[in-house]
C-alpha cells in the first residue's frame, strides 16, 4: 500500500501554563531545538507531506524566528482558546487555500517532539488502506492500549483516595498525529461547535459523527511534554537517538 499524500496541521495556540515557563512550552528548547521545530521536523521531511498550517496565538511573539529556520514555508492560521478552535481555522485556512476537501490531513500537537517517522509511516499505510471501505468517515490515529492497573478516584472533598479498579481492556490512550480528510473533519468540528460540544480531539468529532476511526499502535516514546517530568524525558529520547540540533 502507497502512503497517501496529505497536509500537516498544527495547533500551537497554547500557552502551557503547567511547566511554569516565562513562554509558550512549544517554543522552549529542547535538545538544541524548539520543542515545536522536533515536533514539525519528520513531517517537513517527508515526501508524502504537501505542505502545513500551524494555527498561532494571534499575540505570538515568537513564532517568526521559528518560521525563519524550518525548511518549508508553513500556511498561517489564527488559532483559538481551545484545540479544536485552532484545528478548525487550521482547516479552514487550507480550504481556503485551495486544498480539496477529499484531501488527507494530520493533525500532530506541537508538544510531541518525539513522533518517530516508523509511526507516521504505519498511520499514513494503515488509514490509507482502509479509505475506500470507510467512504468519508475514513480515518484513524495513533494509540497505545493501556496496559496499567487503573483506578477511578473517589468523588467528594477530602484526601484523594481509589474507589475501585477500572477494567482496562480495550482500554487505548490517543495520541498524535490523527488523520482525517479534510472536509469531513471541518464537518464535524463545525457540528460540534453548532451543537455547543467541545472536543478533546479529533477523532471524538469524528465520532460525533458516526466514525469508528482505526486505532493505529503508536510508540510510548510519543509522548506529549505537558510537565517538567515530560520535558526530562523528551530531551532523554532525542538524545538516545542521537538527534542534532
């Protein structure tokens, strides 16, 4: 199965207020780089990908220096107060480009630094073989089966404490990229907004909407940088891999 080409969409809207930065955590450095330059880099490289949109802070002060050092000229959106707001000028502004509706998209958060060209790989093969089964709600993302003891915590003030333990089978933990075409999820984003539904991802629109998206195994090194705990671990992966700045 070829990989189908497509379009990168990346919010990055965000403040990241938790890891206690004097800036947004997509433009802190991380081995040499900023954390939003890794996150970018196997997607700028890759063949399959036509082009990208990063949806922005209308206030960023610091993306230009960024945009000077990447390799390809990335599209500009205004992103919003929440994910799905930036997702959804990000696609807008691709419409509006001129990128058909019919059109692959992934969306990848910019505090993943450490997405492995393996898993793109595996996402764009296996979603894009399952295309013509799945008509328009065709899509898929990266996920990890959970394979931790969970427990649901007790409702009510006081000390936390375990109520009861949660059956984790069938349990997957979502991830980024996620892929869809391009007029399908403005669709569903755009219902959810009608309907006053807010999405923690793509792939719930998406199944607001009747989709079954196909969960593609991940890599547990794709982790999301949201701590300082997360950030140590980033900066350990890429150095293991031997990345330069």
């Amino acid at each position: 199965m070829e990989r189908p080409p497509y379009w990168l969409v990346m919010p990055a809207a965000g403040r990241g207020t938790r890891l206690g930065a004097d800036l947004p955590k997509q433009y802190l450095m991380l081995a040499g780089r900023s954390m939003l330059e890794w996150s970018v880099q196997p997607f700028l490289i890759d063949a399959a990908c036509r082009g990208l949109v990063v949806a922005l802070a209308p206030d960023d002060a610091h993306w230009s220096q960024v945009r000077s050092r990447l390799q390809r000229v990335p599209i500009e959106a205004v992103g919003g107060a929440e994910r799905a707001d930036s997702v959804r000028s990000a696609l807008q502004r691709l419409q509006a480009s001129g990128v058909g509706a019919d059109e692959w998209v992934l969306v990848h958060d910019a505090a993943r630094p450490c997405v492995s060209a393996a898993e793109i790989d595996a996402l764009l093969r296996a979603v894009g073989s399952t295309a013509d089964r799945e008509g328009r709600l065709a899509g898929g993302l990266l996920a990890l089966p959970m394979t931790d003891t969970l427990k649901r915590q007790r409702s009510g003030a006081g000390s936390i404490a375990s109520q009861e333990t949660v059956a984790r089978e069938g349990l997957w933990r979502a991830l980024t990229p996620q892929m869809f075409r391009l007029g399908a999820l403005l669709a569903a984003l755009d219902a959810a907004l009608a309907a006053g539904r807010r999405p923690t991802d793509e792939a719930q629109a998406m199944e607001w909407q009747g989709a079954q998206p196909l969960l593609v195994a991940g890599e547990s090194t794709n982790l999301k940088v949201t701590t300082a705990q997360d950030w140590a671990l980033a900066e350990g992966i890429l150095a293991a891999r031997g990345a330069q700045p």
